[in-house]
C-alpha cells in the first residue's frame, strides 16, 4: 500500500493524513467546491473536487467519482473516516470491485453492524445481554402497545438504521405513543432513507460505555479499554474519559471481554467500537460502530496506540503482533486519564444553533499532556453552514481524572476564538459540575441539569 485516497473533510481527513505521513504513503485529498479552501485538501499530496454540481454533503457521497479519482490517481486504498460512507456496504462493495482496499470492515461485517436489530441478534448469539426489546422489526402501532403493556414504561423507539442520535423516541406513557411512533418512523424515512423502527425498554440514567477494538486479518484480536462516553446532548456525545472511572476493575474486566467476545464471533477486522449501556446491576450491548470514532484520540493518549496508523496496517494485511508490534492483550496497559472535549461552533445561548461566519481571532491552548485535532480554526477560516459545526477536539492527558479536570478547564480557559459562538463556556460548566467530578454523569446528565446552561 503506497498511497490512500481519503473519502473525508475536517479533522478527521487531516488525523488520517497525518497517519500516513507518518507511514511514508502518499495521499490524495476531495474535497467538495465549498469546501476549496479547506485545510484537509492542502495537507494531502494531491487533491480534487468531487461530486461536482452536487449539493455539498452529497459531493463527498458520490462514490463512482470517489472511485474514479481513487483510480485516475492509482491510490491503491480508501480511508473512509467517519460519517459519510464509513459505514456503507455498497461503497466498500465498490471499493473491492475496484481493486481498491476499504480501511475498514468487510461488506459482511458493515451489513450486520449497519442494521441495529441484526446487530442485537448477533450480540445474542455471542451470549451479551441485550436491552429487552422487540426482537426485531416492528410492524405496527399496535406491536409497540402490546411490548408497552408487557414490559411497562418508559419505553424506546429506534430507527434500526439510526446513527448520530437521530431517528429514536422516549416513549413515558400511553398518550404519547402514536404521535411518537409516527414521528420516529417519518424522521427515520427521511434521514436514513429507511423506517424499519425496533422498540426497547428505556434504561434509566445509564451509562454509555464503548470498548475499542482492534483485529487484523489473521484472527489476532485485542482491546484497548473503555471511553466513557455518558456526556452526551439529546444522545449526541459531547465530553468522553478514558478510562471509565466508575468502573471497579472486575467490571471493567467483563465489559471488555464482552466485546472481544462479540467481534470474534464475527470475525471482525480493522478498528472497532462495541457500545454498552451500563446500569448499577448489568451492561447491555447498544451497538457497534464499525469505523474509526471521533473519540479515538483518547484511547491512543491511555494506550500509545496509534489508531488510525493500525487501521491502515491491517488493511494492508499486517499482523498485530509480529507487524505492529503490540502486546499481547495482557501486556498490553493504560495508563493516566485522558478527557476529550468536543469544540463546536454552537452557541449554547440559542439552543446550540450552529453558528457561522468568519473566525477574527484564533488563538489555540497548548503545554504538556495537550492533543488538539482540527485544522479548519484559524483566524480568517471561515465556518460554512453545510457540514457539521465540529471546530477542534481538545484532549488531555494526566496521571488522575482530577489533574486531566484542571488540565482541560486551563485549556477550554485559554482558546480565544472571536468571530463565532462555540460551546466553549458550556462545557467548563459541565467539566465543573459535582456530578461530573464524582464521576457520576449518566446519559441523561446535561438534559436534566439546567444550570449547566447558565
Ligand atoms: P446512535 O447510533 O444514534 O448513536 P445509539 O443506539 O448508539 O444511537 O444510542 C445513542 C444514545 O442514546 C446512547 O448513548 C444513550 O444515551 C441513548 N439510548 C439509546 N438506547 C437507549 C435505551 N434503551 N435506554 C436509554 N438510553 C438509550
């Protein structure tokens, strides 16, 4: 594998880039027209537009002329990042057909993990617990009454192609049921092109905890620990730790090897997230994400495992262990506390709007155990309304989850950036709070604690 075409924008373009440089491989960059004068398409060896004409989110979508500029320029390879087509089996189908290799899963794999209902049962079968739920598609209105009544309230509808928070539904009692199921069935047509909807139990104040996992071809398969990810906005993650610290070693322990577990009995390869839901008594297996996350950055600072590098290497068919060099997983430690915070251009005074507009004043934090990952902040860049309003990550890393708290909070303190809203004040008051400091914020923590948006 010598050169990689990166079927991505942002930040995520630019930490792939970066990766390959590192690996001595050429790249090639697309970039949609609006996006002309984005950072990624600068960075990368050569660069192209695609998708021309098209609207902007659909120009990165376009995945004959992807292919097209991926063999007009003989890069042997697709990243395809996250979001966008990371997770379409059509697009890694077209990629194989090609002769070009997808960095990631195999089609198989992107078809049960793409489908949240052949995801559960594929879970089952490797003995995980799953939430109690339909089992499947639900057909009707009346399907969704009869598991309310047997099961009792709160309850959850969910797009089985859902992604990002979208398409899902707390369903608290009887009256709101039909307007619910209606709303998530249409919302679900509208964004994932697809309405099949399941229906689970609603946990209360769980945790969202994911596990990492790395496999290459050749059956080796290894963790690297757990992200907390509960600071989450109407399910959308915000702030994530790792390690978890409320979990004791035991549970830790069973979580992780859940997961392995789940991604053997596919015969998974490449990076890999095994999501859970944790309560005071059990963990319940939510999804897996087969690609690489915005929130790998913290588990490389735990681990020292460069996750986009290793996507790459095993793509190109090299071993964990004899390649890559990793330890086997029972060498294989963490260590410290590392805490990521999601910089966007949302002004958290007008319920989190995305804001546009020119940057006038771009002044980034930096010192020891400081990662920041973005590449379009600067001052004069200017923040278009088309994608999502992702600015930079910032991570810490320090030896406690206190010292990578008052990291963070000297860090979010020392960005400057006029010229556009971010939520940046928001979340120091999240980082701040005592709950969060106890380690206790579940998934419901920001929704239902209105002083954080003072
Ligand atoms: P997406 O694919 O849209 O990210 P997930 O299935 O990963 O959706 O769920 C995202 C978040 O939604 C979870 O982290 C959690 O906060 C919430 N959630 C999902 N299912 C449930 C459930 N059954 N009970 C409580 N919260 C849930």
């Amino acid at each position: 594998m010598e050169k990689i075409l990166i079927a991505n924008r942002g930040e995520i373009a630019i930490r792939i880039i970066r990766a390959c440089q590192e690996l001595k491989m050429k790249t090639v960059a697309i970039f949609a027209k609006e996006d002309e004068f984005s950072v990624h398409r600068f960075k990368a060896d050569e660069a192209y537009q695609v998708g021309t004409g098209k609207k902007p989110i659909e120009a990165y979508l376009d995945m004959d002329d992807i292919i097209r500029i991926a063999k007009e320029t003989g890069a042997d390879a697709i990243h395809p990042g996250y979001g966008f087509l990371a997770e379409n089996e059509i697009f890694a189908q077209k990629c194989f057909d090609a002769g070009i290799n997808f960095i990631g899963p195999t089609v198989k794999q992107l078809e049960i993990f793409g489908d949240k209902v052949k995801a559960k049962l594929a879970a089952k079968k490797a003995g995980l617990h799953i939430i109690p739920g339909s089992n499947g598609p639900v057909q009707s209105l009346e399907e969704v009454k009869a598991f309310a009544s047997k099961h009792g309230y709160p309850i959850m509808v969910k797009a089985a192609l859902g992604g990002g928070g979208r398409g899902m539904r707390i369903i608290e009692n009887e009256s709101e049921i039909e307007e619910s199921y209606n709303r998530a069935r249409s919302e679900a047509k509208q964004s994932f092109g697809d309405d099949e909807l399941y229906v689970e139990k609603y946990l209360k104040e769980p945790k969202h905890i994911e596990v990492q996992i790395l496999a290459d071809k050749h059956n080796n398969i290894v963790h690297l620990f757990e992200r907390d990810c509960s600071v989450q906005r109407r399910h959308q993650k915000v702030i994530e730790v790792a390690p978890s610290i409320s979990l004791d070693t035991a549970r830790r322990h069973e979580i992780c090897e859940a997961a392995v577990r789940l991604m053997k009995s596919v015969s998974y390869q490449n990076a890999g997230t095994v999501e859970f839901l944790v309560t005071d008594d059990d963990f319940y297996f939510i999804e897996v994400n087969p690609r690489v996350q915005v929130e790998h950055t913290i588990s490389e600072m735990i681990t020292d495992v460069d996750i986009v590098q290793s996507q790459i290497l095993i793509a190109a068919g090299k071993d964990l262990f004899k390649d890559l060099k990793l330890p086997h997983q029972a060498d294989l430690k963490h260590h410290g506390v590392a805490i990521q915070c999601r910089v966007t251009t949302e002004d958290p005074e007008n319920n989190f709007m995305p804001d546009t507009g020119k940057i006038e004043t771009y002044r980034s934090p930096g010192g020891f155990g400081v990662r920041l990952d973005g590449g379009n902040a600067y001052a004069g860049a200017v923040i278009t309304p088309y994608f999502d309003s992702l600015l930079v990550k910032a991570c810490v890393q320090a030896r406690s989850f206190i010292n990578a708290v008052l990291k963070m909070d000297r860090v979010l303190d020392e960005f400057r950036i006029r010229g556009v809203k971010t939520n940046i004040s928001f979340m120091r008051n999240v980082i701040n709070h005592p709950v969060f400091l106890a380690g206790k914020a579940s998934t419901t923590f920001i929704d239902n604690t209105p002083e954080l948006f003072n």
